[in-house]
C-alpha cells in the first residue's frame, strides 16, 4: 500500500508580476518502507518537493494522499502541525539543533511534545536511539561539544525517536566530509532496515545515490526518472 | 513543561543581553518606587504640618469670609463669644477650639519693610490647638499686651532679635492706616516655612484693639480626636448653624487643604507619567530582545515547526523568556526600590541642597522632605513589571512563530 502519494504537484512561486514554476506537475507513489532518493541539480525543484511532502509548503496545485485516504491539502494549520508531530521525522542539511540543549534533551524534545510516554519510556527510548546512532555516552554534550557528524546523528536520532511513518532528509549529508556521509547514510540505512520506517532524502551527491533503493530524478520541476532495486545505475 | 525549560534554559544564551533587558526595567521599577515614596512622604508631611499648623482639624467661620478668606479680609468676621465656644465644646468630638483673626500688613525695622500676614491669637487656648510653643527657637510664647512672635528667616531677613520692638504697618477696616508696635517676645522654627517666611503672632486682644474689631475673629480653629471625624463633625454643626439661620458654616480641613491635595492630585499624576515611562522602557527593551532572539532563532523557529510545533507554543516559549525577564528585572527593581525607599524614609533629602535653600516652590515642609512606606505600591510595580513585559513580548514572538517554515529553516 502506498504511504504518499501525489497526484499531479504542481508549485509556482510568484515574486513580482512574474510567476517561476518550481513543480510542473509530479505524479507519484512512496511505498511504505522505501529507501528513496531524488536527485537532481540545484534548482530542480528537489527541496521543494520535500517542503510539499513534508507540509511545511501547500502546492499551486495537485493533492498528496497519506495512507491513501488523507488528503493533506484539506487539513487546516493546526491540523498540518499534528500530522507533522506525529507522522513525520525530518533531517536538515543544517542539524538544525538547538544549542542551549544537550544532545538528549534534543533528541527528547521530539517525543515530550507528542505527550504519550511516560518519563521513564521516554528516557529509555531516547538513550536507545542515540545508542544506536553511535552517540553513547555523549548524551550530556551539547552541540557545541560535537563534531559535525556527531550533529547529524542527533539531528536522525531526533527525527527517529517517536517512530515516525516517515523521515525527510534535505541533504542530509552536504556539509560532511564523505567518511562521515557514508557513515551518517549507513545509520539512516540500518533505522530503515531495523525499523521500517520510510526514508525520502535530496542529494545530488553520486556517493550518497549508491545507497538508495528508488532513485527519483527531477530536472526542471519534472520526473525524468524513478527506478526501484538493488542494483540502479547511479550517475556520476 | 519541556517548553518552560527551554525557555528558562534560552535565557543564558545572549547572558549580557538578558542582564540589559532586566536592568532597563529594574530601574524604570527603582525609579517609580523612590518617586512614589517621595509623593507618599511630601504628602504625608505636606498635609500633616498644614493641619497641625495651619488649619487644624476644622474651622468655622461666615459664608462670606470663606469667599474671600484667601485676602484676609476684615469683613464679615465672626463675634467671639462664649456662647459659640460653649456650643462647639458641647460636641464630644471636638477637644478644643480658638478664635483666630487675620490681618495683612508690612513689618518695619525702621529702614526696609516686608509684606506679612499677622495673626491674633488667644495664646493659651491656641496653644491646644497649634501647639506653637514647641517651635519656640528664643524667647517665649507672646504675653498679653504688646508682644510678638515670628519666624527666624524673617526675623533674620530684618535683622530682629528677641527683646526687639517691631513695628506692623496696616489698614484697618476703615481704611485708615494704623500702627503696632510691639516686644519681639520670639522666634519661632517651625515646619511650615509658609508660617516662618510670613507670619508675626500676637496677643488676639492686640489685634482686635489696633484694628478696632471689638470681641471679632476671622474663624475659630477647631480641634478633633482624629481628622477622619471632620466631615461628619463638620455636617453635623452645618446642620445646627443652618438650624440658626446664621451665616456661619464649618469647613473641614480638606476643604482648607484644596492646595495640598491638588498636590497629592499632581503626585498621583506623576506616578502615571512614571508607569508610562516604565512601560515604554520595558516594552522597548522587551521587544527589542525578542525581535533579535526571533531572527537569531529563525532557523530554530522552522526546524520547531517542522516538529510539530504550533505558533501558540512557540510563542509560548519568547512569553515566558520575557516573564522571567520581567520577574527578574522586577525583583532587582523592588530590592533597590525598597533600599531607595529606606533611605528616603529615614535619612530623607535636605530641601536646602535640592533648591540651594532658594525655594520650598510652595510646599509646607521645611528642612527635608522624607518618603513614605507604600507597601502596595511595591507589590502592584512587581506585578506590573511582570505583565508589561508578558504583554510586549506577545506580538514580536507571535511575527517569529509566524513565519513560514521553509523560509525560516532556509532564510541564511
């Protein structure tokens, strides 16, 4: 059963009297569990789609179905705000952590606003994510006291804490060095493996393409090309 | 819960920033404290030396001298006469009264002269009432026959001494000029320097001769067990004199007092300028950290929503960062206030080194002037600081916790 799927997407950003088309209409299907990957070049529209998919922009047009009966557009602020608490994990190219927190309190932030752990489930979850992110025993540090992959696991063991049905990964691993990309993507691989959960990252990042198991090509706002399996040809 | 402590925890993050905020509005507190404490002391003192000195608890006097009581007049006086004094003792309430009449004129050295304000008194009954005696800096009450009293800046400002004769230049009632010379018996320091710049007492039978006004007065004063009687004492001899069809009429001290309690008016109006100034020092420095917490946290603010978070809890976090600014801000304010206020109360501020000894600018203090305990005053500015700064941070957070999402997470 497909987790999300969007029926003919469509935005267009209006700066001035000039409407830019960023979406030109993207009609897909995210099955529950994927590990996918949309690539293209800057500007294609990749982030874009994540925002949409993500509820954190509305299409000029077009309707996304989650669980094949919800349709998003429908859903009023508030309502986007609990579907997003609830349903979705999402990584950002910047980890994006707050700095006054450690990496504990960072990563429990996610689940104390969802209210349905006790203190004890909850610390128990979070200390078991950051163990399997590799950041045992770092719980106490801030971000500050963290190197930049160290970051970037935080920012996935957040994202991962409450079992969302889906993670967004913008870039995830842009500003790190390819060792700590390789092993950033392994962790995000395993959770998908351990966990079921359904990853949908940008990249335009040949090395971080390898990993994907459905490889979504966007060029101009348009699908140029989506390919599932263990063995995809991956651009250089 | 989890958002409060953030938002205590997003305090430490700009240290200095957060000690700034709070001292704006420490100070904006300190300041209303000292000023509100100086209106309560200048009104306390202002309204006590009037009364003890000056009008005491009631008078009574004709209608048509009340009109004009503030030229002094020598019309429409009132009879001195046993039976009026006997029916105002007949009063419980009423401890003592004293016939008093007042006359303007000019007091001579034989070389320079000065306007003053004389006063006939009948000193052993007065003395019940105003209590002169215990301002006698020389010499003695005045006795019966020609002897004076006045106080020491005239005095000095003539260059009299006690034993002096002075000499008082007046109209009588015919329009006559006539003369008083009298024994400068003392000298008086009190502290009303309205009675030591411009008042001369003397025997009331002195003044009744010199001016011709056989057995008259200008008012009798009137003493209470405590001035909270005065109005309904005052109704009730309104309502025996109208019973008489007379023309006199009794006036409690707060009718006597219109310019000190214009004062205290005033005072009350500056406390307003005070909260204002309070207001808008806190309001701007509230509004000024949230706005840059806002768009430093911009990226925060997006992540946050992407999270889940809605705008009401967001701004829920910049609400209470400003709360416990305001808390502490309003703390140190109500510490240092009550230091101020302390100071203020018992050590005070010398008149003569704030006016260079100029001016009392019309006030009936002399010397200092000490301030007032207000404990409600301290409560309401803590509460107050605390709610102004609540209140202007909503609008700031509320345009960071609007923002779009994608903007905010993308905005560098």
């Amino acid at each position: 059963m497909a987790l999300l799927k969007l029926e003919d997407v469509k935005k267009v950003y209006h700066q001035g009297k000039i409407d830019v088309p960023a979406i030109r209409g993207i009609t897909l299907e995210i099955e529950e569990g994927e590990f996918t990957t949309i690539f293209g070049p800057s500007g294609s529209g990749k982030t874009t789609l994540l925002n949409i998919i993500g509820c954190l922009d509305k299409p000029s047009a077009g309707e996304i179905y989650y669980n094949s009966s919800k349709r998003l557009s429908e859903l009023t602020k508030n309502e986007l705000a609990d579907f997003r608490r609830y349903n979705l994990g999402f990584i950002f190219q910047g980890h994006n952590l707050i700095p006054v927190l450690t990496a504990f309190e960072n990563v429990e932030f996610a689940i104390r606003i969802i209210d349905k752990h006790t203190q004890k489930e909850r610390k128990q979850k979070v200390l078991d994510i950051l163990e399997s992110v590799g950041l045992g025993g770092l719980e106490d540090r801030r971000p500050n006291e963290l190197s930049g992959g160290q970051k970037q696991r935080v920012a996935i063991a957040r994202a991962l804490v409450k079992n969302p049905k889906l993670v967004l990964a913008d870039e995830p691993t842009a500003n790190l060095d390819s060792e700590t990309s390789e092993e950033v993507l392994d962790i995000m691989l395993k959770m998908n493996q351990k966990l079921g959960t359904t990853f949908i990252f940008s990249t335009h990042d040949p090395q971080v393409m390898k990993y994907a198991k459905r490889l979504i090509e966007i060029r101009d706002g348009q699908v140029t090309r989506d390919e599932r399996g263990e063995d995809i040809d991956v651009p250089h | 819960m989890f958002l409060t402590k953030l938002a205590i925890k997003n305090l430490f993050r700009h240290k200095k920033r957060t000690i700034v905020t709070a001292l704006v509005i420490t100070l904006g507190i300190f300041i209303f404290l000292v000023s509100d404490s100086l209106m309560v002391g200048l009104r306390d003192i202002s309204l006590n030396n009037h009364l003890n000195l000056q009008t005491s608890h009631l008078q009574v006097m004709n209608t048509n001298y009340w009109e004009e009581k503030d030229e002094f007049p020598l019309d429409n006086l009132i009879n001195v006469n046993e039976e009026l004094e006997n029916n105002l003792k007949s009063n419980e309430e009423i401890l003592k009264a004293t016939p008093r009449l007042y006359f303007t004129g000019t007091v001579n050295n034989g070389q320079e002269e000065f306007p003053i304000t004389a006063v006939g008194i009948r000193p052993e009954t007065d003395n019940e009432i105003i209590n002169l005696s215990d301002y006698i800096l020389k010499g003695e009450m005045p006795k019966e026959g020609n002897s004076a009293i006045l106080g020491k800046p005239l005095a000095d400002l003539m260059g009299f001494e006690v034993g002096d004769y002075i000499t008082l230049l007046f109209k009588t009632k015919e329009g006559t000029f006539n003369t008083i010379d009298a024994e400068l018996t003392g000298i008086l320091d009190t502290p009303n320097p309205q009675i030591n710049e411009y008042q001369i007492f003397m025997p009331l039978s002195l003044v009744q001769n010199s001016l011709q006004l056989d057995n008259k007065a200008s008012k009798y004063l009137v003493k209470l067990d405590n001035r909270e009687q005065a109005l309904s004492i005052t109704n009730n001899l309104n309502q025996e004199f109208e019973n008489h069809e007379g023309n006199l009429r009794a006036y409690n001290w707060e009718k006597l007092s219109q310019e000190i309690l214009a004062m205290v008016r005033q005072g009350d109006i500056e406390n307003l300028v005070m909260l204002f100034i309070i207001i808008v020092l806190a309001a701007v420095g509230v509004i000024n950290t949230i706005i840059l917490s806002a768009l430093e946290r911009l990226e925060e603010i997006g992540m946050m929503k992407a999270l889940g978070l809605k705008v009401r809890e967001i701004i829920y976090i910049f609400v209470i960062e400003s709360a416990c600014i305001g808390t502490i801000g309003s703390f140190f304010g109500v510490i240092f206030g009550g230091v101020g206020v302390y100071f203020l109360y018992n050590i005070g501020i010398s008149i003569s080194a704030m006016t260079g000894g100029e001016t009392t600018f019309g006030i009936p203090i002399a010397e200092r002037i000490y301030g007032g305990w207000n404990p409600e005053a301290f409560l309401f500015i803590f509460f107050f600081g605390i709610i102004v700064s609540v209140l202007a941070s909503i609008l700031p957070a509320r345009w960071g916790a609007k923002k779009d999402p994608v903007k905010a997470i993308h905005h560098k």
